[in-house]
C-alpha cells in the first residue's frame, strides 16, 4: 500500500509539476505573428535607440524611436512581416504611384519571426537578430 502511494506521488508530480517548468517551442512565421498582431513590442533599434512599436489588425503600424512618433503598415510576406515607414521619409515626390502596396516595396524591411512567452525574436536577411519584448495592447497608446 506504501508502495503505490509513493508511485501515485511520483506520477502526480512528474505529469503535474514538470510541465510548468518545461520550456514549449517557439512560434515562428505566421503563427508568431499572431501573438503579435494587436499589441506592442519594446526593444532597441539597431543602433541602441529606445524602440516601441504598435502593430493593429489592419496593417497599420505606429513606433516611436528615441521619442519620435511614425506612421506605416506592416504585411505578412510568407514566413516574414514587413513593414514599411518609407511615406514618412523626407516628403518624397508623392506624384508617381510610389505610395501604392505593389507587394514588392524596395521601401519595406522584412523580417523572420520568433516569439517564445512574451518574447520576440525578429531576423534580417543579414541574419542578424534583435530581441524584444511583447506587451499586451497598445500599451504605449501609440
């Protein structure tokens, strides 16, 4: 009786308690944007500059960087998201058609996508990888 007791105990925590602590794969491609989608990342760009950026459903996409507010959208491109800030360059020539989505911006920075709890890992085609934090909302009111 002794015996199955502490076999039941054994069970019990093994099935119960490890996989709390047990690390789940992360989601990549479409499947990390998902958790994505509808909130807020914080991190650092590339040259060490505060980063928060706000993705909504629609496509539309909002950061501030070092302080500076901006306006884009983002695509799901594959496996990729890219998004794209370009109409907020210098006031370019807005007579050509260059403010439409053709898919094939050269404007649009793509990006590989990890998210792992409540982290993102996005990649350039570089390879090189940038780590941010996941916020639920916009919690910046971006």
């Amino acid at each position: 009786m002794r015996a199955s007791l502490i076999v039941l105990a054994t069970t019990f925590l093994t099935t119960v308690i490890a996989p709390a602590g047990a690390q789940t794969a992360p989601l990549t491609g479409a499947e990390a944007w998902q958790a994505v989608v509808g909130n807020t990342i914080v991190g650092k760009t590339p040259s060490g500059e505060a980063m928060v950026e706000y993705f909504a459903p629609d496509g539309a996409a909002r950061q501030r960087v070092d302080g500076k507010p901006s306006d884009g959208s983002w695509t799901l491109r594959g496996a990729k998201v890219c998004t794209d800030y370009s109409h907020d360059d210098d006031d370019e020539d807005d007579s050509e058609a260059s403010d439409e989505d053709s898919g094939d911006d050269e404007e649009a920075e793509c990006f590989g996508l990890s998210v792992q709890g409540d982290r993102l890992t996005v990649t350039d085609d570089a390879g090189k990888a940038r780590d941010f934090r996941i916020l639920p909302g916009n919690a910046e009111k971006l």
